[in-house]
C-alpha cells in the first residue's frame, strides 16, 4: 500500500482550497488538513527526530515517557497511548509510528483525533519523510533543504566508499547481557544500506526478514568471522552488549575479538530510521576508513 502511493507521497501536496493540503502517509491513508498545523503530539521518538532536525520542538505538546530527544509534557507509553491524557492536550495532530503503534490510529481515531502515520524503512524513506513532516508543520521549503542536504552528505560518502577496493567485512549484532539471542540486519533493512555506504562488506546481506531484520545464533558469527562488529550503546559507559561478545568463549578466535575490532554505536539513534542516523554513517564511515 506505502510503494503504491509512492508518486503521490513525493509531489506531496495536492491543494483542495487555499489553505487545505492533503498527503498520503505510510498507511497509505489520505489525511486532509484543513488549517495550518501548531499543536502536535510527537507520540514516537522516530517523529520527534524528524521534528528537532527540523527545529520545529516549539510545535509538539506532548511525547511518550520514552522519549529522550525532545522535552515536553508526558502523555505515557507507547502502547497503548493514553487516549484521555492526549484529548486533554487538545492537538491537532497525532504523529505515531508504523508497525506495532499502527493500531494505535483507529483508537485516536474514534475520539476524533486526527493522526498522521511516519514508518521510514531506507534512507530515502528519511529524505522523503522529513519533507513530509515539515509540510505538515508549515515549513516545507526549511524541510526541503535540509533533506537535500542529508541526501548530498550520504551520497558523497557512498560515492567515495564505492571506489574502495579492500572493505571490511561487517557484522551488526543486538545482544543484551549474553548471546543466547542476537538479532543482526540484512536486505531490505536500512541498517545494510548504511554499512554499504558506510564502505563496509556486511555479511549478512545474503539474508533477510521482517524489514530485513533476522534473529542468528553464535554458529553464524563464527562461520561469518567478521573483520569488524558493530553493537548498540544506550547510554554513557554502557559496554554491555560489547563485553557479552568479547568474553563469548565461542567469540575467541574471531578475527574482530581478537583485534578488538568491535565498535559502538549509540542504540538509540541506530535504531531509528531517522536524520539522526547520518551521524552513525558518518562514524562508520570513519571507522571503516581507518582499518582499510
């Protein structure tokens, strides 16, 4: 439904009267707007990304216990929203995730609450979607810019990591304390773009999943023997899921834990497929660059 509406997303605007606008979100729902947009609930950190790169924060009234990048009053969880709470703050948009908060719409929708799907996948997804959001919010033009801009800084990076002849080869791997469970990225996850443009051999490429996301097991780690290991950090001084890897006895004779080849990254900006993720690519980039 979202690749099929696709052309009609990127001309974005289809003017109904002189002050009405209608865009397709990524639940391929067509959501009229008949007056400009000043009050929102950023009710996903994803949405919230997009809004602080926009310099848009004034906007939002109220986001989830959960998020960290912009300060507003807090409307609770996730899942399931609190319906009352975001009536009592009367805005007049939703912003919500796709996936697991898509059920989400049709709550706010029967009290009335008009709300606006944001499910990026790829990094033109994020070009797109920030162009998107700031036409909502009243600056498309700011949006625009900034989205081409990203688009030239990516692109300058993936033109020079392409003429690279030696690359490293790359895992991604999401543990916790232990590596009973690991999840690591593959085709059609933006995570596998990005160590690509990164200038990195991702290993994993030859597999996919949900959103291109696939859970592995120790044996495909060692069979892999990645020159270089890419874990999330949530916060300052957290090593949690670097030192499960280093201290694997099965992780041993890894080339990337026996060189301490192992880089961290901050969890919290890898798993959005958001503007902040340009930062990642930049140190990968980086990285990458310096074990050629």
């Amino acid at each position: 439904m979202k690749k099929f509406f696709v052309s009609l997303v990127l001309i974005l605007v289809s003017v109904l009267a002189v002050s009405q606008l209608s865009l397709v979100d990524d639940l391929g729902r067509l959501v009229v707007f008949e007056n400009d947009v000043e009050h929102v609930v950023s009710a996903a950190p994803l949405v919230s990304d997009y809004i602080k790169h926009l310099g848009l924060e004034e906007k939002v009234i109220g986001v989830t216990d959960w998020d960290t990048i912009i300060q507003k009053e807090k409307i609770g969880n996730l899942i399931p929203l609190n319906i009352e709470k975001i009536v009592s703050l009367n805005p007049e948009l939703v912003f919500v995730s796709g996936g697991f908060q898509e059920p989400e719409v049709k709550r706010l929708e029967q009290h009335n609450i008009k709300t606006f799907v944001i499910n990026p996948t790829n990094f033109n997804d994020i070009y797109r979607e920030l162009i998107i959001i700031g036409t909502i919010l009243g600056e498309r033009e700011k949006a625009s810019i900034l989205s081409n801009e990203l688009r030239e800084k990516v692109l300058n990076i993936a033109k020079e990591t392409f003429t690279w002849k030696d690359k490293p080869r790359v895992l991604y791997l999401m543990v916790q304390n232990n590596i009973s469970q690991i999840w690591t990225a593959g085709t059609g996850s933006y995570i596998n773009e990005l160590i690509s443009y990164a200038g990195g051999l991702n290993l994993a490429a030859l597999y996919t999943g949900n959103n291109g996301f696939l859970q592995v097991g120790p044996e495909f780690v060692v069979s892999q023997n990645p020159d270089i290991i890419i874990v999330d950090s949530y916060y300052e001084g957290d090593e949690n899921a670097k030192n499960a890897i280093m201290n694997a006895p099965q992780f041993q004779n890894i080339k990337a834990v026996k060189e301490g080849r192992i880089i961290m990254v901050d969890g919290n900006k890898m798993s959005l497929a958001s503007p902040s993720l340009i930062e990642i690519l930049e140190q990968l980039y980086k990285y990458f660059g310096e074990y050629r």
